[in-house]
C-alpha cells in the first residue's frame, strides 16, 4: 500500500489584498513537512506570462526554498524529471482550457497523477485550483459557464471564484440537471485542503468568504460537511 499522503491544495481565487494572497501561499507552505522545500510553479494556463512567473519567484523568495518554472506552452522535454523533483507545485490562474489542452495533448495527465501518488503537493489558484478534479464549471471555452473535464485525481466537481454569486447559480443549476457532478464551489480569498481526495479544512483570507460543499438538494457551507462527514 502507498504510504504517501496525498496532498491537494486548491485556492479558489486571489484575495482582495496583497496581503491576504501572501497569507493563502505561505498556507500552501505550512502543510509541508519540510523546513526548506522545493517549489515549481507552472503558469501554463496564463500562457507563461512572465509577470505571473515573476510575481511567483517574488513571493516565495524568503521562505529559503528553492524555485523554478517551467514554460510548458514553449516545451515539454524532461517535464516528468522537474515534476518529480519537487516538494510543491504551484499552477497559476488563467485560461482553463489552453492549459488541460496542453496537458492532454503532451499526455502530462499521467506524470501529475505519479506526483500526487509520490506525496508531492499539488496547488494552485483559480485554473490552478480546479483542475485536479474530474469536471470543472469554466468559462475558458468562451461559451458562458459550461462544464470542462479535469484531470481526475480528485472525484465530483468544482468551480473557483464562487464569490461570484451568478457562477455559484450555474454551478448549482449544472448539479441539479445532471451535467455536474455533486463538488465544491470555492470563493476568491479561500483555499481548501484535501487529502486523499477528501476536503479536510477551509482556510479564508478574506471576511464572509467560505467555500460550500453541493449536491442536488443541498448546499451546505463545506467546514460543515467536514465536521459532519469526518
């Protein structure tokens, strides 16, 4: 039997300062058994915007961990050997679709499902956030908030940036009609830990901002269902 812990943090948007995205990122940090970690971020779904992979390298650049990036949307060579190396990933936000389009295309699904296996962290923001599971609520495709297949490692669905009160409909609509699975809906500010594929805490940055677990006849705030189905 695999040992290993199997770690998914996802965060559902960016906060409303600054400081309150620190506190969600050094959170990714606290979860790691290691004192100095290696990080690598991924920031694919925003097409390798350097400004995004800078900020990346500024906010983590006194936590005494060791850095890097790679650009898969230039190249895939040796992708598996970088994955496999780290302690944490950390995929950014942006567009959804381009990035599981890159992920599918070079077969890279296999390669983040041996890392979650190994105990390596997975995380992310927004795109970053949802892609574990197995479908999305996404307006990638540029048809409006319609569902998207994930990557699978973890069961049932998800939407990011839930605050958002018309994507929490949608979501809840899609689960009610069957074009959803039951998941879990995450506001801006707000990261939700899972392990072995369960939700095990919610931790928020940001006032009034939670995230919910739904089904067809229930939406329920999701520290809730963990206290319930523990």
């Amino acid at each position: 039997m695999n040992s290993a812990e199997k770690k998914i943090i996802a965060i559902g948007g960016v906060g409303v300062s600054p400081e309150s995205d620190e506190k969600l990122d050094l959170h990714i940090l606290s979860h790691s058994k290691k004192t100095k970690n290696s990080i690598g971020f991924l920031g694919t779904a925003s097409k390798d915007d350097e400004e995004k992979i800078n900020k990346f390298y500024k906010r983590f650049e006194n936590t005494s961990s060791e850095l890097s990036h790679f650009n898969l949307t230039s190249n895939v060579n040796n992708f598996s050997q970088w994955l496999l190396s780290k302690d944490i990933v950390y995929v950014g936000g942006g567009n959804t679709f381009f990035m599981l389009e890159i992920w599918k295309k070079n077969d890279l699904e296999k390669i983040f499902k041996l890392a979650y296996e190994k105990g390596i962290i997975l995380s992310g923001v927004s795109a970053g956030a949802v892609c574990w599971f197995d479908w999305i609520l996404s307006d990638s495709m540029g048809q409006g908030f319609e569902p998207l297949k994930g990557i699978g490692l973890i069961k049932g669905g998800c939407t990011p940036h839930s605050s958002d009160i018309d994507r929490l409909n949608k979501f809840e609509f899609n689960i009610k009609n069957n074009k959803l699975p039951e998941g879990i809906a995450i506001d801006d500010g707000v990261a939700v830990v899972l392990i072995d594929g369960k939700p095990t805490e919610v931790y928020s940055t940001v006032d009034n901002h939670n995230a919910y677990f739904l089904d067809k006849s229930k939406k329920i705030n999701l520290k809730e269902y963990i206290k319930k189905y523990d």
